[in-house]
C-alpha cells in the first residue's frame, strides 16, 4: 500500500557514479552525483580505481544530499542501495555503507536492482504523466540491453536481452574506434546532429526473437575503418559526423525493429525506454516518431534521470517500501544479480 510522508536516501555505486539522493513520497528533494574522471585517460572503467573512488566519495556526497534536502539522518525512513548488477568493487561500497548507516540509525534497508532503478525512475513526479501497466520499456544502458515487459513495481520479465554487447557498449566501442574520448556514446550522439545518416551503410544482426546482438556492427565499423584509413589516412576525420549519423542510425534500427516486435506481440502500447542510452537524442526523436506511427504512448525520462543516479534507486525503493519488501543485514552487494531479485 502508499505510504505517504516517507523520506528514503537511495544509493547508487554500480559502476563510476558515486550518487546519493532523498525521496519523499515520490518527489526528488536532492539528487547528489560525484562522477569519476579518473577513467577518461584509460578509455573506461577501471574497477579498482572506480571502488577506491566510491570510497573517497560516499560519505560526503551522503552529506550533500541531506543538505540539499534539508533534512536530518533520523527523519530517514530506510536506506535503499543498489545490491547490483555492477562492478564488485563498487557496488561493495554502497552495500556496506547502507548496511552501516541503516544499522546506525535504526532503519530498515532496501536492495534494490539497478535495472529496476531506471525503469522506475518513470515515477519520480516531476509532474509528468506516468506510465500506466502493464508498459513496455526498452532498457539501454553501457552494461544492458533489454526489452522488459512491466506489469508493476515489482513484477517485471525480460521479453528480449542482447546476446553480446550492450547499445551503450556499442556506442562507446565504436567511439574508440573513430578516436573518440570515453564514453563515447554522447560525444557520437553531439556529432551525429549535424551528419548524414545514410551516407553510410553497415550490417544488422539477424537475432531470433526479441534478443538483440551489437558484437557484429562494432566489427564491421572496425573493418570498414580499417580498409578506408589504408587508402586514405585522414578519412575519419574528413567523414566524422557523417559516420557518427550512419552508426547511430544503425543503432536505433536494431534497437527500433525488435522493440516494434515486442510490442506487436503483446498487443501493449505503452512504451518507454530507459538508462545512459536514452539520453541519445536520435532515440528520443526516434521513439516519438514510431509512437506517433504506431498509436503509442510514449515515456522519455528527463535527461538527469538516463544515466546513473541514486535518485532511481530511491523510486523503486519506494515500491519496495510500500510493500514492506526490505532486506537484512546479511545481504551483499552482488555483481550478477538476477533480474528478478534472487541472489
Ligand atoms: O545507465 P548508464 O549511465 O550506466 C550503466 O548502467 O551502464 O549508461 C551509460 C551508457 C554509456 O555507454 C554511455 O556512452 C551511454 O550510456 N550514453 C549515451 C548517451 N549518454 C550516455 N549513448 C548514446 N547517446 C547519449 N547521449
Ligand atoms: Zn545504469
């Protein structure tokens, strides 16, 4: 049932984003995120300088969310934390400090699932019209890609997965390849803007079902790129944006043709996407575009809420709590966490 006058403090550690935010009932009060730069010069993430960093970072980011929030540690109602899929390292952080904090004053404590955290993140009222269930949200982020079937807070299911790389893999991978910093997924997505998006042509997977599979673009940019730099040694640079268009586009393609399946099948018209990749502009055009084709009802998050945020974390905490599903003090952090919760 919806508890009204909560306030949860949600803690995100899965990956390089050291974030902490408060809840009350289902508005945003802050939404603190201390992002690692530490990585950049290494082209992605480097686990042991990510945990270090997490460790430096947690306890005054905590403090800086409860200071925006302008609320005490003992108005907290729980403390919700990401328990995984993510890094060990990192997520080790975040398990440990909640579990502490959550000891210390007397609270109980939320695992919660990061892939759940950015499909929930719909309900975070920021006075927005919020999907209505059963929806379909199309999850793209740097570790996952996945079409899930949404009957509740709690109750979701997997319709499709990528057998390889994630979207937001493929971006950054194929980033690298044309020179790009990390992650490369924005800056491609800036260049794309002003490109030509059919200027270029490179192969699409044939997955069965609703799966999806990258590994075979990111060789075939690869290849093309290789072949076209030996005859000619400036032709990324002479061709950026337009290869960045025509690899985005090839992207939301993929991604396009087996989300129109899923929702064919389930006859479902609700349709939202979620995690870093749906702050890509050409997925957020595209996605209104098929949604007016196809008679959808479209759900994009605001952008603060694509990537990694613990703001997230405390939203679908907030079901967690309203049910009364919390966890105990022996629960740890767990990188393959299973998508239906079960460690
Ligand atoms: O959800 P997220 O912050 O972290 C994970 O849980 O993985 O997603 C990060 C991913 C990275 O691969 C990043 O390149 C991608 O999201 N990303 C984007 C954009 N912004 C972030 N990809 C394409 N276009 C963007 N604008
Ligand atoms: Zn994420």
């Amino acid at each position: 049932m919806k508890q009204n006058n909560t306030f949860l403090l949600g803690i995100e550690s899965s990956c390089d984003d050291t974030s902490v935010a408060i809840l009350h009932n289902d508005r945003i009060l802050s939404n603190s995120i201390s992002t690692q730069k530490i990585h950049e010069s290494y082209g992605g993430v480097v686990p042991e300088l990510a945990s270090r960093a997490h460790q430096q970072q947690i306890i005054p980011v905590v403090f800086d969310a409860l200071k925006k929030a302008n609320i005490s540690m003992n108005q907290l109602d729980a403390i919700c934390f990401t328990q995984g899929p993510g890094l060990m390292g990192s997520l080790v952080v975040g398990t440990s400090f909640a579990k502490g904090l959550a000891l210390s004053i007397n609270k109980p404590l939320i695992a919660v699932n990061h892939m759940h955290g950015h499909i929930l993140a719909h309900f975070i009222d920021e006075g927005q019209e919020k999907p209505s269930f059963p929806f379909l949200c199309l999850t793209v982020s740097g570790g996952h890609t996945q079409i899930v079937k949404v009957e509740s807070g709690l109750k979701m299911e997997i319709l499709g997965s990528t057998i390889d790389d994630a979207a937001g893999e493929a971006f950054d991978k194929i980033g690298k390849i044309l020179g790009l910093k990390y992650p490369g997924g924005p800056i491609l997505d800036r260049l794309a803007q002003t490109g030509d998006a059919t200027k270029f042509t490179f192969s699409k997977p044939n997955i069965i079902d609703f799966n999806y599979s990258f590994s075979g673009l990111k060789t075939s940019v690869l290849y093309f790129i290789q072949k076209e730099v030996k005859l000619n040694p400036t032709f990324i640079e002479e061709n950026l944006i337009d290869l960045c268009a025509s690899v985005q586009a090839t992207i939301l393609d993929i991604l396009f043709k087996k989300l129109i399946k899923a929702a064919e099948f389930t006859g479902i018209k609700n349709i939202a996407i979620a995690g870093g990749v749906s702050a890509n502009s050409g997925l957020r055009q595209r996605l209104k575009s098929e949604g007016d084709k196809r008679n959808w009802k479209v759900f994009i998050p605001k952008f603060e809420y694509c990537t990694d945020n613990a703001a997230m974390i405390a939203m679908a905490g907030k079901f967690k709590f309203d049910e009364g599903v919390f966890a105990t003090q022996s629960v740890s952090a767990n990188p393959r966490l299973n998508f239906n919760g079960n460690d």
